[in-house]
C-alpha cells in the first residue's frame, strides 16, 4: 500500500504528548502509522532565515518534517491573511474581514515554500492529504513543480455561499490551487453543495450527476466527510476520570446545583457571548433556577495576536462580569469562566458530570466538543446536548436541542428545557446521538477519505497553471 503524506499548517511533533495534542492530532497519527507515513508543516518556530529544506525527525513507522517560518511570513500568512481574512470569511463574519494584498502575497508565498520543501521528499506513488484553509492553493503549487502524485484536501472549517466566498480578492487563484487536488472533502452536506454553487456558478464549471466536477480544465472529485472522535476511547476517558481531583473538586463544589458545561477554543466562531447572554435571559425568565445551576466555560486562548481575539476576550470578561454581578448571592455565581486549556481527561470528566453541555457556535465546520460531550455521559443518566443549527454537528446530531444562537430566549428556553428534562427523554435523546457518534468515528473518517483518495479516478490535467477566469476575475 502506499505511504500516506499528510500535510497541516502545525504538525504534532512525536514530543507532543497525547494528552496535550488532541484527539485529531492521535487519529492522523493512527492513520499515518497504519501503512508508513510522512507528517509535514510548519515546525510552530519562527527564525530569521529559515533554511528551505524541512528538518526530520522519525519515530516508529512515522517520518516528521517541518520548516520553520520568519517572523513576518508568520504575521502574514498566519495571523494575517489564514485568520484575519479567511477564517472570518468562512465563518460567514463579514465585518471582521481584513484584507490586505501584502498579506495574501505572503500566504501564496509560504504555500510555495511548503511546495519546494514537500516535493523532494515525495515518492512516486504517496498519496498526499492536505489539512484546511492555511493551505487551500498547496495542490496546485505542487503541480507547478511537476509531482503528479494523488492529491487530497480536507476542508475543516465551513465552505461558504458562492454570495459570501465572491467578496475574497484573489478567490480565482485560491480555488484554482485548490482544484488542482484530486479529492476535495468538506465537513458536512452543505459545504459540498456550496463548492459545487461555487463550481458551476463562479468558474462555470460543471457537477457530473456522481458528484466528480469538472472544472478549471481538470476532473476531480468531491465529497462530504463529517469528521468524528475517538467514541469508545473518551467514554472510557470519560468513565474513569470522574474520580480525578479536578472533577472530584468541581463535583464537590456544586452540591445539589446542576452543571451547564461550555468548552471551546477562545474564538468568536464559538458563540460564547450569546451564550452569556442566554444564561442571563435563563435566570431572569425562570427566577427557579437562580442559586440552582452553575454555567462553567472553559476557553483556551488562542490566536491572541490578533486583533479581533483580544477584543472578544474583552467582551467576554464584561459580559460574565454583568451576569455575575446581576445575580451573585454570597455562596453562589452563576457563571465561571475559565481561560484556560485542560488535560483531555479532565474535559472529559467535566462533561461527564455536567448535566446540560451547551454548543453554541455562531458558525462551525463540525464542532467535536458536541461529539465529546455525547461520548461522556453515563447511559443510565445521560445529560443533554444544546447545539447551534450552524455547527456541522447538528446535521448529524439530530437528537440534541438544536437552537439558533443568535436567538437568545430561544437559547434561554432550551437550557430550561434541558435543566428540566425527565430521564426517559435525556435517554431516548442520548442513546439516538450516541448511535451517530459511534458510527461516524474519526477512524471512520480518515479511512473513508484516504481510501476515496486511493480509488481517485485521475482523470485530472495535471498542470492547471493556465489561467481560467472566474466569472467575477
Ligand atoms: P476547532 O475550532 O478547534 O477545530 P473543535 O471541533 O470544537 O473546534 O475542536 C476543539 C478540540 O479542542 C476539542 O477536541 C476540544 O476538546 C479541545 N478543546 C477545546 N477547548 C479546550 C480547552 N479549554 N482545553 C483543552 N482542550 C480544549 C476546527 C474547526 C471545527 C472542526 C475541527 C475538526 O473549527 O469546526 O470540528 O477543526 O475538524
């Protein structure tokens, strides 16, 4: 079989201990190691003059290479333009776009230099799997240096309307690097049907009745890939870790109160705010719950660079102030908020513990927090999953209260909903989701997108460097 080469903008070096890489980062791990395989990216070090040539280090049946970035393609490619412009954008929040052309000349820039460091260490028959919106045009600027390998790329975040994507300076060259893969995943069934608007609308392009495109003088195919979690791994995390200090400590701490868990990477895509504010609306509309139910958000910080990032921290930091001081008493706070990363086990036991696990992402390309929540609880009392209709999850999570975040008494009412469901419904409701986040596993994932891959029909050109216009170039 042949070897896989995966490629992400941060690679989990062999140093990285489990517990700290996370759940996708052990399942590429397990798919690299199953026939051999290569991980490459950028090493998270910055240097002066980075040498072009990518560092190796091996271990087991797995190769690691990685190149370091300067300080300013760094602050270009990766603060600037990956997530100042296009995370934003594929998040469908509009107001936070900034683009600026020095910003997307450095994100085309560090996509070739992975290209030139990538090819010389490719074999004739690898197949190669690029990971997410850091590196949409690394297909085609491999095959501007001739490797004809079968190339993939899975979307992690959500692809938006053709309405939204249209308003991105330079989406021509972005996509036709893109369409230079022979297999392109996307999270969910909307995000497919959105690259195929995308195809037949924007580049004129045309979806075959199978679902392969053709496209920019290539034939390529496309697909829905939700991705999933180790299921059967963190229930048995999750079985354990209740008697761990820290859960043991928080279990203690509530007494007779209810837990709402919310855990996310500190981002405005998450929806933490609405969510302070639908707790607030909870307490007021139903006074009952005062003094009965603790919400607890844990949010890592993340991408404090930029701009947007601190200004939600900010917001984030008045907002539970302004619940917390409406309806304190001397023993009790509605709201923690804790910002702050946490060992797999320990989230795992929170979510356990927590009656109500609250995902409400304004936007989300899957959201595996909702999977790990599902995967936690007790069978024989099994808490109750509140999920945004805009996270990837709920085309798959049907059972779960699924809300619009943007709806705060709706929000409000589902948490009282959820605070107040009999057994026999959180059962029924429980055992429906898990049946799903067993089923669509990550394993499940990453087997059924490499072997898609494998099969790929190449019926593709493979040097799309002649320039096909969009309709809106
Ligand atoms: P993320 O935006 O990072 O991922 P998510 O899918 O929720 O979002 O994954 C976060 C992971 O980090 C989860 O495994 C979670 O347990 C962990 N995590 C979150 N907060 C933590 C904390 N405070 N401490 C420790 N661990 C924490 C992107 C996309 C998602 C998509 C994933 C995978 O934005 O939509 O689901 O990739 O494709």
């Amino acid at each position: 079989m042949s070897r896989l080469v995966v490629v992400s903008n941060r690679v989990s070096l062999p140093s990285e201990r489990a517990a700290r890489a996370g759940g996708l980062a052990v399942a590429i791990r397990e798919a690299l190691d199953r026939h051999g395989g290569l991980w490459f990216g950028w090493s998270g070090e910055t240097a002066e003059s980075p040498d072009g040539h990518a560092a190796t280090v091996t271990k087991g049946r797995i190769d690691y290479a990685v190149i370091d970035l300067t300080e300013a393609e760094f602050e270009g490619f990766y603060n600037g333009y990956a997530n100042s412009t296009l995370w934003p954008l594929f998040h469908y929040r509009l107001g936070l776009v900034k683009f600026q052309r020095a910003d997307f000349k450095t994100y085309l820039a560090v996509n070739a230099r992975f290209a030139a460091a990538l090819a010389p260490l490719l074999r004739p028959d690898d197949v190669v799997w690029i990971h997410d919106y850091q590196l949409l045009p690394l297909a085609g600027e491999l095959r501007k240096l001739g490797v004809t390998n079968r190339i993939g790329f899975f979307l992690h975040i959500p692809l938006p309307g053709v309405d939204t994507l249209a308003v991105l300076p330079g989406l021509g060259t972005l996509m036709r690097g893109l369409i230079a893969a022979d297999l392109i995943g996307f999270q969910t069934e909307r995000d497919l049907q959105n690259f195929y608007d995308f195809v037949r609308q924007e580049a004129s392009g045309t979806v075959h009745a199978d679902g392969t495109v053709a496209c920019f003088d290539r034939e390529l195919e496309a697909g829905a890939f939700p991705i999933g979690i180790d299921a059967q791994g963190f229930a048995a995390l999750a079985e354990k870790a209740v008697t761990q200090p820290d859960c043991v400590q928080l279990k203690e701490g509530l007494g007779t109160r209810k837990l709402m868990i919310a855990i996310d990477r500190l981002d405005y895509s998450k929806g933490i705010p609405n969510r302070f504010e639908a707790c607030e609306e909870l307490l007021r509309s139903h006074p009952e719950h005062r003094g009965r139910v603790d919400l607890v958000q844990i949010a890592s910080p993340s991408r404090s660079e930029v701009a947007s990032y601190r200004d939600l921290r900010r917001e984030i930091d008045r907002l539970s102030g302004r619940v917390n001081s409406a309806f304190s008493e001397l023993h009790w706070a509605p709201i923690r908020y804790l910002a702050r990363t946490y060992p797999r086990k320990s989230l795992a036991g929170f979510c356990r513990i927590a009656q109500v696990g609250v995902v409400t992402p304004l936007r989300d390309g899957m959201n595996l927090v909702a999977k790990e929540y599902v995967a936690a609880q007790d069978p024989e009392d099994p808490g109750v999953l509140i999920l945004s209709r805009f996270a990837g999850a709920a085309a798959q999570l049907s059972s779960a209260l699924i809300v619009n975040p943007f709806d705060v008494d709706q929000c409000a009412e589902a948490m009282h909903r959820a605070l107040t469901m009999p057994l026999a419904e959180r059962k029924e409701r429980w055992q429906a989701a898990m049946a799903v986040v067993g089923r669509s596993d990550v394993r499940t994932w990453w087997t059924s997108f490499t072997t898609r891959l494998r099969n790929a029909d190449s019926r593709a050109g493979i040097t799309p460097s002649r320039s096909l216009a969009l309709r809106s170039d």
